[in-house]
C-alpha cells in the first residue's frame, strides 16, 4: 500500500496537472492580448510580453464596434436570463408540486429538444423568426434564446424544488394563506439560492451562445459579442481584437462562475442524481 | 393561475421548435429530399466524421473528468481553488475557446510549435490544422472544453459517497485498486452512464467550436454533421435539404439513444 507521501505526491502532480491543462490556454490568451501589436506577430513568438500594455484593448472600443457588440450581449443576456427565470421557477414549482397528465412528457419532451441539436433545429427557427418580422432584432434574439434556455433551466427548477420541504407550505396554507400566497410568502425566500443559480446558468449560456446569433443577426450592429468576434476571423484574422475582446467576455463568464461555482457542486450532489 | 402560465408559455415556446423543414417548402417533394441526402456525397461521411469526433472527445472527456474528480475528491489545502480552475473551461464561450485554441495551433504564431521547437522535439512547425492533424487537433479542443462538466458530475456523485463504506472494505485489507473497483466504480456507474449519454448528444450536435476553429476544413476534413447542415441551409441555401437532414439524424439519434436509455432503467 503507497504511503502517505507517495500518495500526497501523486495527488499534487494529478491536480497540478488538470489546473494547468485548464488554465494553460486562459493564461496564455490574458498574456497574448496584452502585447504591444507588432509583439503579437512577432516571429519567433515572446512568451512574456515586453512592454505590457492595454493598447489593444483600447483600440477594441475605438476602432471596432464593440462596444456595441458588448451592449447587445449584456442587453439581450440579461432579458433572458430575467425571462428565463420567471418562466422556469413557476413552472419548475409547478412541475415539482403537482402531478398532472403529461408531466412526464413535458420532462422527455425538454430533453429530446437537446439531443436533437441546436443546429438541427436553427433552420425552422430561422423560418419562424423571418416569418415573424423580427430577424435582426433584440426580440428575435430573445425568443430563440429564452426557448434554448428555458428546457434545461426548468430541469434544474424543479429537481430543486423537490428539495425543499412541502410541509412549510402546508403550514402556511393552513393558517390561511392562499397556493400562490404561500408560494410567494414560504418558498420563495428559500428558493432565492436556487434561483440565483439557476439564473447564472441561464445568464451564461446566453452570453456565450453563439449558433442562434450568427443566424438571426444580419448587420454588425446587432452583433453580440461572440459574433463579433468570430466576425475578426476570417481568411485574415485580426488577433489584436480578437484577444482582448475573448479576454473581456471570459472575465465576465468568471465573475458570474465564481458567484455559483458554490452552489454547483451541493446542488447536483444533493437532489439531481439519482442514486 | 400564474402555476398554469409556465407550462402554458412553455408549451408556445416548444411549439416553435416542432416546425419541419418540408412543411416550409412551396413544392411538395415527398421523398425526394430524403433520397437526395442520402446519396449526397457529404451526408454519410460527415455523420463518419461526428462519429469520430464524438467517439474521441467522449473517450477523454470521460477519462480525465473521473481521474479529475477523483483528485478533486480528496481534501487538501487550495482545494475549492483547484476546483474553480479546473472547471472554468466549461463556462468559456465556445467563440473564445476556438480562438484561443486556433491561436495556440497557429503554425507561426502559435505557443504550442513555440514550445515544440524551443524544446527541440519537433525541427520545423507542426501544421496542427492540416488535413492529417486537423480531427485530432479539435478532439484536443473539445475535450479541453468539455471534460469539466464530467468532473463536475462525477464529483458531485463520490461526495456523496459514504465513507464507511471505504473504512469496512479497508478493514479487511483491500488496497487502492481494489477500493476502487469494489466501492468507488459501483457508486459513479449511474452517474457515469447518463453523463456519457448526455456529453454523446452534445458532442455529436458540437457544431460552435469546429466552425471557428477549422470551419470543416481543410476542405471537408472536420466536416462534421452539424457542419454540413449549417453549409447547406445558411450558405447554400437548399433549406429543404438541411431540414431533411435534420431529420434523418434526430431519428438516428433517437434510434440509438431511446434503446440506451430503457437499458439504464431509470
């Protein structure tokens, strides 16, 4: 049997290992942006730059759009993930707490919406919202994206309100408060953790979606960040806003990630597993 | 009331997803367009290639992940920090993934032939986005990205995994190995089986990443399936065809996945 160094030993190398493998490519682009132009293209390439500077970052707000770019991330982000939640805590408290027929098939029926694949499904959402007038707009964006969302998000709702015990509702309703009255008085309040995260999830997965605003947006001013950035990369790539632009929209995902990177781990320990 | 609006309002945003491609079509075809795809020269391969890409960034998501969360399982200083990095790939932007990843392959510029040359293991840069190298290339990326959501999972699962259970089997003697194999496997098998079904569903409609990163090439190389569809309806045009398509695989996926499914007794 190893003895307790060995195994300390080897247990430092493995997480060394993975905490390298992951942050390696982070750390790298962080370096990369903060180059002075003529070092990023540089050959041979500098590891560490020279004379760091926040040129291109900079020039990223002044000589492109994204600004714009960034505004229409945060705006259209924050509307779903606003939506996003209101729909999937009602209906995920309404999934977990009552039992009528084709709940089940609500659940199967979300699930089958992600096995068949965003791109699958992109060509008769693209029908839809040209139909409907809104290609190109912040509601055309909205819809798609909420309708991602919302599946997966609804998913996460309910399992946690399975967790959360009935009987304080019942108490409340007995002293006399109406569903919608306990709901919003008893479990609301306990809930604010789950909703919380829940509607990170939702906030991060509509900053970084990429397959529905490559299809909806037409003109550069509605890009949303990941757009935009994929709109610096085409036969020429210009990584002097490519880097600076991956590194803002990454330190945004952090900071939202960092805020339930806590509750991550409890919560799918607690109830989403079966098992 | 409002308890019945969100499965209501639910159900309309479901609703857009139902449309299928032939009912937008002004002539109606039959099955000619399901003929049609599948004697295209590009459909049976590229569904090779999404096998192939799925196969192989499962193989290592799956890998790494349990090894990770193993290593993660255990209680030393920095952990809660060690976690934090090793999860953060997951909730990078796919957008910036390929960038990075394309950056660090890039034949001049990039890190990786930096690193390979200073350390003289390889004379001249490596064209890690040719023909040859290309698949392989975005497996790497893939499996970057994705592996935490595996280590993620699994983790969850082995916290919650008694520890008496380890004291009564260590009493009688068993080693690492055997702790694992007896204990540990048993435990993370249910966890391991639905997440290697969902990373299968994801990975198989991954279409963000290899765009940037490769765009399906060189020529058709990484040309995976959810390339192919996005070529023949956005660029080509021929929206009937992509929704074909479409359909072909989502009933290929069910076909495959509703038998793994029952086999899970859930």
């Amino acid at each position: 049997m190893p003895d307790l160094n060995t195994r300390s030993l080897v247990l430092f190398v493995t997480v060394l290992f993975f905490a390298a493998f992951s942050s390696f490519p982070v750390i790298w682009v962080i370096l990369s942006s903060i180059k002075p132009y003529t070092e990023i293209y540089a050959y041979p390439i500098t590891v560490f730059p020279s004379m760091p500077t926040l040129e291109n970052y900079v020039k990223l707000f002044t000589e492109t759009y994204f600004s714009r770019f960034l505004m229409n991330t945060l705006i259209v982000s924050f509307l779903t993930t606003l939506a996003t939640a209101v729909v999937t805590t009602m209906g995920g408290y309404s999934l977990a707490r009552f039992r009528y027929g084709g709940q089940k098939a609500i659940i199967v029926f979300s699930l089958v919406i992600y096995m068949v694949s965003p791109v699958a499904l992109i060509v008769p959402m693209y029908w839809v919202i040209r139909n409907l007038g809104m290609l190109n707009t912040y509601h055309g964006l909205l819809l798609p994206f909420v309708a991602f969302a919302v599946p997966i998000c609804l998913w996460l709702m309910k399992v946690f309100f399975e967790t959360v015990p009935i009987e304080l509702e019942e108490a409340a309703m007995v002293d006399g408060c109406t569903r919608f009255e306990a709901f919003r008085k008893v479990v609301l309040p306990q809930a604010v953790p789950g909703i919380i995260a829940n509607s990170m999830f939702a906030l991060i997965f509509a900053l970084n979606e990429f397959l529905l605003p490559l299809i909806i947006t037409e003109t550069d001013t509605m890009f949303t960040v990941p757009i935009g950035i994929a709109s610096w990369m085409g036969t020429y790539i210009y990584w002097e806003y490519v880097l600076p632009a991956s590194v803002i929209l990454m330190a945004v995902a952090l900071a939202v990630f960092l805020f339930i990177q806590k509750w991550l781990i409890r919560g799918l320990g607690a109830g989403a597993i079966k098992g | 009331m409002a308890f019945f609006i969100a499965p209501v309002v639910y159900s309309v945003w479901l609703s857009f997803h139902e449309l299928r491609g032939f009912q937008i079509t002004p002539q109606f075809v039959g099955f000619a367009n399901y003929i049609e795809a599948v004697q295209s020269a590009e459909f049976i391969p590229s569904l090779y290639r999404s096998f192939i890409w799925t196969g192989g960034t499962l193989l290592f998501q799956v890998l790494l992940g349990v090894v990770s969360a193993l290593a993660l399982n255990e209680s030393f200083k920095g952990r809660s920090v060690a976690r934090v990095i090793v999860l953060f790939p997951y909730v990078v932007a796919s957008v910036v993934t390929a960038a990075t990843w394309r950056w660090m392959y890039d034949d001049l510029f990039g890190v990786i032939n930096y690193v390979l040359q200073t350390f003289r293991i390889t004379e001249t840069p490596v064209r890690w986005l040719d023909s040859s190298h290309a698949m392989l290339s975005l497996i790497l990326v893939g499996v970057w990205q994705h592996y935490p959501f595996v280590t993620l999972y699994v983790l969850a699962r082995l916290q919650s995994i008694r520890e008496d259970l380890y004291e009564a089997v260590k009493v009688d003697g068993a080693n690492v190995f055997q702790r694992f194999r007896s204990i540990t496997l048993p435990e993370i098998r249910e966890v391991l089986l639905i997440v290697i079904l969902l990373r299968t569903i994801f990975m198989f409609g991954k279409f963000d990443v290899i765009w940037i990163v490769t765009g399906g090439g060189p020529g058709t190389v990484t040309q995976t399936w959810p390339i192919l569809i996005y070529l023949e309806g956005f660029e080509k045009l021929n929206f009937a065809l992509g929704s074909t398509m479409s359909v072909l695989v989502v009933l290929l996926l069910l076909a495959l996945a509703i038998p793994y499914i029952r086999s899970l007794k859930l």
